[in-house]
C-alpha cells in the first residue's frame, strides 16, 4: 500500500473541513425552522386559548339569559 504524504491527508482534511462546514449550515437551518415551528405552535395556542375564553364568556352569557327567561331547571 502506497504511503500517506502530506498533500494526500490536506486533501483529505480539506474535504473533511468543508463536510464539517456544510453540516453546520444545516443544523443551523433546521434551528431557525425549528424556532420558526415553535413560534408558530405558541400561537396557535394562544389562539385555542382565545377560543376557550370565547366560548367560556358565551356560556355565561347563555346561562343568564335562560335564568332569566327560566328556561333553566334550578340546581339542586
């Protein structure tokens, strides 16, 4: 088997480097999609909480206006 000479282990290295380089551009890619995930799950759920909150005000509502009017059976 023929001998490693300097040129021979650069190129190989250089090779390594710029595999190295690549790889740290995508995970610095997937970060900024990640972190662009999280924003967008943070607000959806800030937008299933607004809903709730809706709803939640709506069913109060709803509430009175049945006693009110007495369609609601009394509680026990």
């Amino acid at each position: 088997m023929g001998e490693a000479t300097n040129d021979l282990i650069f190129e190989v290295l250089k090779a390594i480097q710029h595999d190295v380089a690549q790889v740290r551009l995508d995970v610095r890619e997937l970060k900024a999609e990640l972190q662009a995930m999280r924003g967008h799950m943070l607000a959806t759920h800030q937008d299933v909480a607004n809903v709730y909150l809706a709803l939640d005000r709506q069913d109060g509502r709803l509430n009175r206006i049945e006693r009110r009017l007495e369609l609601a059976e009394p509680a026990l």
